[in-house]
C-alpha cells in the first residue's frame, strides 16, 4: 500500500514540470510587451500594415504591440531571428512571400520556410504595381517592353530584395516578354521608391500602399499591375497576365511565429489576429493603402504556404532564377 502510494506522489511530483508549462502556455496576453518583427524598412508596404494591425491588437489585448523593422538580405535578416527567437508568444513575425516561398530556393537564409514557423493566419495580400517615373516618358506596359527590347540591359527594375515578390515578378516578366531589364535590389520598398522617384532606376514593382500617393500626385506612372484581376484601386490599370496570360506575382504578409511556441498560444494568437483585421476600421484602413484583410486558420496557411513554396521553386528552377 505504501509502495503505491508512494509512486502515486513520484508520478504527481514528475507530471508537476509538464503541468506548470502547460499552464504557462496558456498565459495571454504574454506579460511582457509583444514585438512583431517586419522584415522590410519602416515606410514601406509590409510596415504600413504592420502598425495598422499592431494598433488595434493592442488595443484589443491591453498589451503593448512594439513593430520591430529589421531590414536586410529582402526581409530574410527578420525571418531568421523569429526562427531562432523565443518561444514563449511575445514575439511574432509579419512573413512575407519572398523570404518564405522565394530566397530560400536558391539563398541560404538560416531557417526552413515550413518547419522553423508555425502558420497563426494568413494577414493582406495584393497585387504589386509596375511603376516608372514620369520622366522616362513610358506611359503603357507595351511601350516599356518595346524600350527593353530596344536597349537591351538598360532598363533596370527595383526590387525589396533578392529573392522577394518584387524581384520574381521582374524576373517573370523578362522571361514571358523575353526581354533584358537589370535587376537593383534594396532593403525594403520605401528607399527602392526614392530612387525610382529620383530617376536614378527605371522602374520598380511596387506595392500599393507605397506607390498609389505618387501615382495619384503623376509622379509615377503605373504601367501594369501583377494579380490575375485589376484591383479596385487602380480599375484603368491593366494586369500583366492582359498581355502575357497566366502571369500572377501576387503579394502577401502572413503571421507566424517560431515553431516552438506552444499551440494554446498559437491558438489565441490567431483568435486575436483574426478578430483585428475583420475589424471593419482596420480592413478599411488596410484597403485605403491597396491591400485586402485575409484572415484564416491556421490550417489554411500552413496549406498556401506550401503550395507557394512549391510553386515558386519550381518557376525558379525551371527558369534558372538567380538572386544576382
């Protein structure tokens, strides 16, 4: 009897560690401030966002929400540090397409895109705009084609860094139009933007939130945007895939943290995160910017994501996509 009950108290003392994590799991909010890591420079598509959701979570969790920019190599300095980052809720990241579908097919980036993240929910996605400066005196995707074929190597195109949505689109659109425009990657979209506006690049695939304030000011041209449909944004502007059918470079920012953090926190993030961006307020503020709301589960994205990560090693394998 005794022997009983005496393992009965070793097996309760022995359960105690996994009892005690479990419970901690479940804390929300964390008890310290919440960071959410973006990728690119303050100013740009994916910081926009960031702080359009950050505000309101915060609001809605009574926890500070810090946005963290952490600029670098298109976005794959951020990934890295969430990957390896704490596990414990505090920390989440805003994942875009390139460092989690694209760079990791032909860059080493310190991480794996589907096993160092767990999915939370997917958080924006749109199209990015072919832009050029007014100066150029390119007013039509036709005609920014034609000048590529005409002076082969001596357009150039922008892009959020090696590897991002922004550098394949360029990538794409000189394999089906079979033209030579030279590829100039930066640390996020809004220095890229001042040098397209400066008229020291050619052009720039860029996202709606940065772009759509210039081309409402004439100071850029939109040529071409990089979805399947027009957005409602930009109703005038044609799609690519008008001219060269099937072509689809569509952005997107999800929400993902490192893959040790405990489900139950995986969980309510995703709870929270959702309940945000179906706030009519934030979808709104969102879609004045050029991006759409997407929230989903958690299942949903783990789906999408590798279905992009597919997709898009195969289209760089296939075309031989370098990040020079």
């Amino acid at each position: 009897m005794q022997s009983r009950t005496w393992l009965a108290a070793a097996a309760l003392v022995a359960g105690a560690p996994l009892a005690l994590t479990v419970a901690h799991a479940q804390d929300f909010p964390p008890k310290k401030p919440v960071t959410m890591v973006v990728g690119f420079a303050a100013g740009g598509s994916a910081d926009i966002a960031a702080r359009v959701i950050a505000k309101k979570l915060g609001e809605n969790i009574g926890q500070t929400v810090v946005v963290d920019n952490k600029p670098g190599a298109g976005g794959n300095v951020a990934h890295a540090q969430v990957a390896n980052g704490p596990a414990d809720g505090s920390m989440l990241l805003f994942g875009s397409i390139g460092p989690l579908s694209i760079a990791p097919h032909f860059m080493k980036v310190g991480y794996d895109p589907l096993k160092s993240f767990a999915p939370i929910t997917m958080g924006v996605t749109f199209p990015n705009v072919l832009v050029t400066p007014a100066s150029t005196g390119i007013k039509t995707l036709a005609e920014y084609v034609a000048r590529a074929k005409r002076e082969p190597g001596k357009l150039d195109f922008a892009s959020t860094g090696p590897g991002s949505a922004s550098h394949l689109a360029g990538e794409l659109l000189n394999d089906v139009a079979r033209i030579d425009t030279v590829h100039v990657p930066y640390k996020g979209g809004a220095p890229a933007l001042q040098d397209v506006l400066g008229g020291r690049v050619a052009s720039f695939y860029a996202a709606p939130p940065t772009a759509l304030p210039h081309i409402e000011s004439g100071k850029l041209i939109p040529l071409a945007t990089t979805g399947l449909t027009r957005p409602a944004y930009l109703p005038n502007v044609p799609t690519v895939a008008e001219t060269y059918p099937g072509f689809n470079a569509t952005n997107w920012y999800a929400f993902v943290a490192s893959s040790k953090t405990p489900k139950p926190l995986l969980d309510r993030w995703n709870t929270e995160l959702v309940k945000v961006l179906n706030t009519p307020e934030v979808r709104d503020n969102l879609l004045k910017h050029g991006q759409t709301a997407a929230p989903g589960t958690r299942e949903e994205l783990a789906k999408f994501m590798a279905s992009e990560y597919e997709k898009w090693g195969r289209i760089i394998t296939e075309r031989k996509i370098t990040a020079d």
